[in-house]
C-alpha cells in the first residue's frame, strides 16, 4: 500500500514539488509525504498514513499515528505536518468516522487516551507521557485537516487512475469523441498547410486558409473528414494523457508509427495517393496493451495526421 501510495503522490506534481516515502521503525509516524514547496520539512507538508489492513482502521491506531507526529514534531524533527491523510482501503470503524465527521473531538479524544495507547508506543521500549509541548501542538491544530481516504474515494480521484492502470492493469474507459471546431484552430495549422498544398496539386485553387477548403465542392467533404481525425486522435490522446502513466500512450503512438511507416516512405504517384495509402495502412494496425479495444480506425487515422502536424512524418517535405 506504501508503494501504491508514494507512486500517487509522486504523480501530484502540481501540489508536490517533491515526495517521500519512509518505512520501517524509524518513520516517526510518516510513510508518504508530499512536500507542498522545495522547503521539504522546512515548509508545508502533507503526511499519508497508509494502512493495508484486512479489516478497518481502529480507533487506537488512528490516535496512535496522530500522536506520533505531535510527539516528533514537538521534539523538532518535523513541524506538523498541514494535512494528515488515512490511506485506508478497508475504510474505518464508526468511531473512527464519527470523530472524522466532528473534527473539533479528534483533540480532546487523543489527549483523554494518549496513556493508554500513544505513551508507550512512541518509541521502542520507553513511555512517554503527554507533555506540555506535544499538548501545545495539539491544542494549535485544525483537526479539520485530518482526512479518510477509503478505496471508493481513492479510485474516483483523477491522479489515482494512470497508478491504478499501471499497476492493476485497470480498465482507463473509452476517450470521448473529438469535437471538430468550425474555424480552423493553430495547433492544426502545419498539417492542414500541407492538405491544401495536396489539394492545389490536383488542381485546387491555392488556398490561404482551411475555411475556404471547407468550401470547395470537391475537397470540402475529404477537407472535413481529415479534421474529424484530427480532433478524435487530439481527444483521445488528451483522455489517456490525463488516465494513464505516459508510456501507455507513447507505445500506442509507437504502434501507429511503425505500422504506418513503410508505406509512407514508398513513392506515391501524388501528395493524395500518400495520404490514402497511409490512413488506409493505419485503420488495420494492431494496437498493444490497454488501449488496443479503444483505438477505433478515425483516431488511428488521425494521429498519422498528428505525424504530420509535428514533423515525423510529414505529407509534404
């Protein structure tokens, strides 16, 4: 659970500069920080407290792990940390809720029962009891930052699943549609700068814009069919960016790539005989792992159209 964890907060870049995870006699009551500044220990930090039991976290333990970060942080290992999250997959006995639901009794309760189960627990073989500096940061903290975390909730949050997919190979869902904006967009423009130039070859116009190929008679409809690509493999790869560690998506780009490769280097008789050759090369490339049954033929097609906008396999050289 440990590891499951550190990888989650590991992925939270834009919360955690920086991450930890500690293990074994000597953690003072952290397993996983995250660390909310390049500080570390010096700034804001936040703590997760991971518990893989085989049944739900207890109300002793729950106090007893509160208590050890009060007692380091009084002995000045640490400040306290800003928030205190229970990485508790099996969830927690009601007593445990019920102080979680009423913050403002976590305080009291953890220095009515620190006797019974933190003074001999804080470290091997001596007994602490509660002294003025530990009950000072006690009294000072906002219990509101204490949080459950139980296995419905950790799957829901978005940082969760690209871990989840890595680790349990789970099922990420299907990307939604691509929506194709009316006027043309700049992240598209070198792909469609060089479908008019395909266009013009077969006797079109010379364009200045993509609106006006939109237009035409003749190219509007194979025009509108390439964007539709487009904006389906632009979707799809912005879902499984957000849903899946990034060497998920970049073996699928590296499938389509080399499926597709051959055929673009062939000589073709014209600009529009290349393209046709490689979206009809594309629609029949076998995908690996989790998002072969995702992969439909519009998204294979268009990110050989992604090829082109960023330079590897461009229509035009």
């Amino acid at each position: 659970m440990e590891r499951l964890t550190d990888d989650w907060v590991a992925s939270m870049r834009s919360r955690y500069p920086d991450s930890d995870r500690f293990s074994g006699a000597g953690d003072m009551g952290r397993d996983v920080v995250g660390y909310r500044t390049a500080a570390r220990f010096d700034g804001p930090w936040d703590n997760y407290q991971c518990k893989q039991l085989r049944k739900a976290l207890g109300e002793p333990e729950f106090i007893r792990e509160l208590g050890k970060i009060f007692f380091h942080s009084a002995a000045g290992h640490f400040g306290v940390p800003a928030h205190f999250y229970y990485v508790a997959p099996r969830g927690a006995v009601r007593a445990v809720r019920n102080l979680i639901g009423h913050p403002s009794k976590i305080g009291p309760r953890l220095i009515e029962q620190w006797d019974t189960w933190c003074a001999g627990d804080l470290v091997e073989g001596e007994h602490h009891p509660l002294s003025d500096e530990v009950r000072a940061l006690i009294d000072a903290f906002d219990f509101q930052n204490v949080s459950l975390l139980e296995a419905g909730k950790l799957v829901r949050t978005d940082e969760m699943k690209p871990v989840l997919v890595n680790w349990f190979d789970a099922d990420p869902g299907e990307a939604p549609v691509g929506s194709v904006p009316d006027t043309m967009q700049p992240e598209e423009a070198a792909y469609v700068a060089q479908l008019l130039a395909a266009y013009q070859e077969q006797g079109a116009p010379s364009y200045t814009t993509g609106d006006e190929a939109l237009g035409d008679a003749k190219f509007g409809p194979h025009f509108r069919v390439q964007r539709e690509r487009f904006f389906d493999a632009a979707s799809f790869k912005r879902y499984y960016r957000d849903s899946t560690e990034p060497a998920v998506l970049a073996t699928f780009e590296k499938d389509i790539f080399h499926g597709v490769f051959d055929t673009h280097g062939l000589a073709h008789a014209d600009i529009m005989a290349k393209i046709a050759a490689v979206m009809n090369e594309a629609k029949g490339v076998s995908v690996s792992g989790v998002l072969g049954k995702y992969a439909r033929v519009p998204v294979k097609q268009g990110v050989c159209h992604h090829f082109a906008n960023d330079g590897v396999l461009p229509w035009v050289k």
